[in-house]
C-alpha cells in the first residue's frame, strides 16, 4: 500500500507542479501582452503626434509663404492701381519663386486640420474684390484711390483672417498633441 500511496502522491505532485506551471505561464504571458499592448498605444500615440506636428509645420510653412506672396501681389496691384507699373511690366517681373503649393495646403487642412477650413475660406474671401479687380472683373470701373482703398481694405481684413487661422492651427496642434 506504501507504494501505492506514494506513486499517488508523486502523481499529485507532478500534477499540481505542472498545473502550477502552467499557470504561472499563463500570468506571465498576460502580463507580456498587457505590457505589449500598452507598449504599442504609446508607440501610436507617439506616432500620431509627431505626424501632427509635421504636417502642422509644414501647413504653417505654407500658410506664411501663401500670406506673403499675397501681401507682395497686394503691393504690385498698387503700384498698378497708382500706374506705377502696367499689368504688364508686374508680370514680366514677377517669377514663381514665391508660389505657394496651394493644393498641398489645403489638402493638409482637409486630412490633419479640418476645422480651420472655416477659417481659410474667410481668409480666402478677403481676397475676392482684388482679384476681381485685377482680372478686369470688378462690377465697375474703379478710380486709382478706390482701387488702392479696396486694396488696403482686403489687406487689413486678410491679415486679421490669417491671423487667425494660424492661431487656430496652433491651437489645434496643441490639442492634437496634448500639450
């Protein structure tokens, strides 16, 4: 009976080490996949703020280059509008270096920023009497002050625009980011 007792508690040892070790197993492992996972989050959430933050410098790269190449045009629409200049001698001069790569920032805006579209669309509005104006299309004929005077005016109200549309993309940013 002694053998018998003791090839049953060696059974019920083995048993109960092996179901020991495979629990033991089996919390590790969980403990393993919980840290992965929580690993992964992170790595994501890294990732995406730094996708953010790129394309948000390059929006406000582009957004800077947009309002100053429109600052410049405002500036040789006066000196048209004050026959300084002819249309044609402004556009024998003017090159493309300041061009604005218009579809990328507003692709940018659409994907990572849709909310500043409001924004962009009124800042984008301001600009309308003058380009209107210097494509021949303004409703009548303008003096030298008016055009000068609808110029300064579409100025004063794009830089307000634009002003806000760059704090609104720091703001998302921020947000975005969690700063």
């Amino acid at each position: 009976m002694s053998d018998y007792t003791n090839l049953i508690s060696a059974g019920i040892a083995a048993f109960m080490a092996g179901g020991f070790t495979l629990l033991g197993a089996w919390m590790n492992n969980k403990s393993n996949n919980s840290r992965l996972d929580s690993q992964l989050r992170h790595e994501n959430i890294k990732l995406k703020s730094n996708l953010i933050i790129s394309r948000g410098e390059e929006l406000y790269f582009l957004i800077i280059k947009w309002k100053k190449m429109v600052l410049h045009t405002d500036h040789q629409e006066m000196h048209i509008a004050r026959n300084f200049k002819t249309r044609e001698q402004v556009d024998a001069e003017s090159d493309n270096e300041g061009s604005v790569d218009y579809d990328r920032m507003e692709t940018i805006m659409n994907i990572y920023f849709p909310d500043l579209m409001d924004v962009f669309n009124l800042a984008r509005g301001c600009r309308m009497p003058v380009v209107e104006m210097s494509l021949g299309l303004y409703e009548r004929e303008l003096s030298a002050s008016e055009k000068v005077e609808l110029i300064l005016k579409c100025q004063r109200e794009f830089i307000n625009e634009m002003g806000r549309l760059l704090a609104k993309l720091k703001s998302d940013m921020s947000e975005s980011i969690n700063i």
